[in-house]
C-alpha cells in the first residue's frame, strides 16, 4: 500500500505505548481511513482522467464549475455588449485589474472558510487598511517609505484579525457575531480615520514614494521585461513540478504522471502567452502590475495551505475540529492565526482598490458591504465549500475573475437604472448556483467511488 505525503509514520507498538505517549486510539482509528480519489493513485494519463470523471461523477467537480462559468460569462457578454466589445484586449485588462481586489479578498475569506467559520468584516478591514497605507505615506504629512505603510498595514490588520480570532477561538463567541459586529465598528473606524463622510485622501504617481502604490493596479511592465518573465516563469513552473513528482517517487509516494505533468506546464505557458499578448494589444502595452502582484498573493497562500503543516491543520480543523483536536491540534491557536492572516491579506486588497481607483480613496468610492459580499461570493463560487475542509486559493482567483467579469460585463451593457441591481442579481444567481453544487457534490460524496487506504 502506498503511504500517502503527511500520514503519521507508525509511532507505538502496543497499548502500552500509547498510554504513555498520550496518543489517542480512537484519534488514531479515525485518521487511519483516509478517503482518497481515484486519480492520485494513477500511473498514467489515462488512469488519471478516469479518476478524475469518477472524481466529478461524484459529486467533486473541483473548479470546473467556475472555469465553465468564465467561458459562459465571456461569450454571453461579448454578444450581448454593443460592438461585441467585452473581449477586446483593454476590457480583459481592465477586468483583471478590476477582479484582483476580489481575488485578493476572496483568498483572504477563504482561509477563514476552510474552518467552517465565516468573516463578515473583511470588507471594513480592507478599506480601512487601504486607508492606513495612504494616509502614511502623504506628503506633507507622515511621509513614511511605501513599504513601511505597507508593513504597517498588514500589522494593523492582523491585530484586528487577532482580536477577532481571539474572541472567536478562545472566548467562543460564533464568528458571525463577531465579525458582523467587526464590520460595523470598522465602517465606522474608516469615516474617522479618513476625516468624515464625505473626505478623501489620494496618492500621485509624481512622486517616487507614492507611486509605487498607484502602480500596483495603473502601472505596467515593459513589453520585452513581460516575455523574458513569462519565459522565467514557465521555466521555473516546469522546474518545480518534475522535481517534485521526482522527489514523490524517489520517496516511495504516489506522483502524477509524467504526460500530465508535461500537460501542466504546457497549460501555464499557454495562458501565459495568451495573456502577454492580449496585454500588449492595449493602447499602454504591457502586463499590468495587478498580474504579478496577484500571482504573488496566490502562490503565497498555496505555499501556506497546500504546503505546510499549518495548512493541513487548516484542513483538519475544518474536515472534523473533534478528530484534529483528538490528533494533537492547538484548535484555538489554528484558528486564530487564521483570521489574523484574513485580516492582513484584506488590508493589502485595500491598498489594492485605492491603486484601482487612480491613487483615490473615500468613503464614497468603497462600500464595505459591497466587498463583503462579492469577496465571499467570489471564493463560494470558485469552489470554496461553506462547511468547511475544502478549498484552494486557487478557487478565489478564479471566483473573483468571474465576479469582476460579471460587474463589469453589467456595466458595458448600458441598462441605465437596471445595470446596477444586475450586479448584485447575477452574482447572487450564480452564488445560489454555486452552493447547490456544493451541497450536491457533498452528497455524493458519501456514495461516490473512493480508494480506501
């Protein structure tokens, strides 16, 4: 039997063993049945593929859904807007730039839903954040370095996060209560912090300190800089995913196939040519800032969740919180830790939305529950279940694409009073869409096909 990457290694031998280590049996009982899909134990592309239609047969269609909903959302609005004008090079830019504070929120929510909890303040922290960062760095004023306002805003963040993960995790107040009282006192926060309702504070892209925050969505990379990365990239992309299937079989564990393997990284250079060349058709050729700095963020939280201990703890947590503490699992330090890092990662969406806005921010350019509400929509509908235990990063990339694809598709369509109640009823359609796949897809998961090691 193939031991699978981050099982327990056999540490007792007898009962005996296991009273004095403290070890749980019946912890240890539960863990030793692992349901595992089909897929990851195939040799070969074709037992993979099977594996993987078994895998969505029953019920886990992973982020199919999302991928088909993009190509759905794209069709339909490049013949719905006049002169089919959805898909030209500058509206994909401008739609990226405008999803990437959705990404960004998205993967900050989803971390916080992989426990089976929920944070309804995530859209007050971000702009609250946001405004911190540039309020810090104004001139005349603080006048602080780009990157120390930066600092200094996921550092307030994360002590919000961390009272809220406090009183979450050890005081055992439900997080939607804790949260949608977050939401209120921040939003408040954020008209004091700003100077009142109707004030507003902006950074200009004249200045060399400021600049670099207006340049995370506005500004753009050089053309030849934007293929010799995309070259960088897929290089190290292929680098790194055949030396890991490499070190998996040279450790005696299940790897995919080389030919899939091989379709991977194909796939990562298509896209990325795909969207080099789109961005080099727009009237400011180059990759815009946005691009890297999401794919940053993403490969980031993939490291922490899909790649450390503290990730599959993460995953513990939210499959059984009785089975992980049974495991040896600090719960409330997981879980904590967990809203902590939400709260930081919304702070940095914040900068991101005042670079979206041309280095502007005020009380009537962000509204608070609008974020909430596309961020959690954007990581439900990328994959994300609200049950808690299943979830990538990856899942709010592609929900906050959608989500941004959406808005803005509304907005081209010149429906005077109608495009705005439209985005809020497509994606609440296709959130309703979304849970019901999910709520289905965990049904069928009780009766699907599985290998049981």
């Amino acid at each position: 039997m193939a031991r699978i990457e981050g099982d327990p290694a056999p540490a007792a031998t007898g009962h005996g063993d296991a009273a004095e280590t403290g070890v749980d049996l019946t912890a240890a009982a539960e863990v030793a049945t692992v349901e595992v899909p089909p897929e990851i134990l195939a040799q070969s592309l074709r037992e993979y593929l099977r594996g993987w239609f078994a895998r969505v047969r029953g019920g886990d269609s992973g982020v199919l859904p999302v991928v088909v909903g993009l190509v759905v959302v794209a069709i339909a609005f490049e013949v719905l807007t006049p002169e089919n004008a959805f898909l030209r090079p500058s509206n994909l830019v401008f739609v990226f730039g405008l999803s990437a504070v959705y990404m960004v929120l998205a993967m900050a929510e989803i971390v916080v839903l992989l426990l089976g909890e929920i944070d309804l303040s995530i859209g007050a922290v971000g702009l609250l954040g946001g405004t911190i960062a540039y309020k810090l760095v104004q001139q005349p004023g603080p006048d602080w370095p780009w990157w120390a306002a930066i600092l200094a805003t996921l550092l307030c963040c994360g002590l919000i996060g961390a009272l809220q993960g406090t009183l979450v995790a050890r005081v055992r107040i439900p997080s939607f209560v804790v949260t949608l009282g977050g939401f209120l006192l921040f939003s408040g926060i954020l008209v004091l912090v700003l100077g009142g309702a109707d004030a507003s504070v902006s950074v200009s892209p004249a200045s060399p300190n400021q600049s670099v925050l207006y340049n995370l969505i506005q500004g753009v990379i050089n053309p030849v800089a934007s293929w010799v990365a995309l070259a960088v990239l897929v290089l190290l992309s292929g680098a790194g995913l055949w030396r890991r299937s490499r070190d998996r079989r040279r450790s005696g564990l299940v790897a995919p196939p080389g030919s899939l393997v091989a379709i991977r990284v194909a796939m990562i250079a298509a896209i990325g040519v795909a969207t080099v060349a789109i961005c080099a058709a727009t009237s400011t050729p180059g990759v815009p800032w946005s691009i890297p700095v999401v794919l940053v963020v993403l490969g980031l939280w993939t490291v922490l969740l899909r790649r450390s201990p503290f990730g599959r703890h993460v995953y513990a947590i939210g499959g059984s919180a009785e089975a992980a503490r049974r495991a040896g699992i600090g719960l409330a330090g997981v879980r904590t830790w967990c809203f902590v890092l939400a709260s930081a990662t919304a702070g940095f969406a914040g900068i991101l939305l005042g670079s979206f806005f041309n280095g502007q921010y005020s009380t009537n350019i962000g509204d608070p529950s609008q974020l909430l509400l596309y961020s959690v929509a954007a990581a439900v509908i990328g994959g994300t279940s609200l049950f808690g235990g299943r979830g990538k990063p990856i899942h709010g990339m592609l929900g906050g694409l959608l989500i941004g694809g959406i808005a803005y598709g509304t907005s081209l369509l010149s429906l005077g009073n109608l495009s705005i109640p439209l985005e809020y009823i497509l994606p609440g359609g296709v959130l309703l869409a979304a849970v019901l796949v999910d709520v289905l897809s965990r049904r069928g998961a009780r009766t699907g096909s599985v290998v049981r090691v």
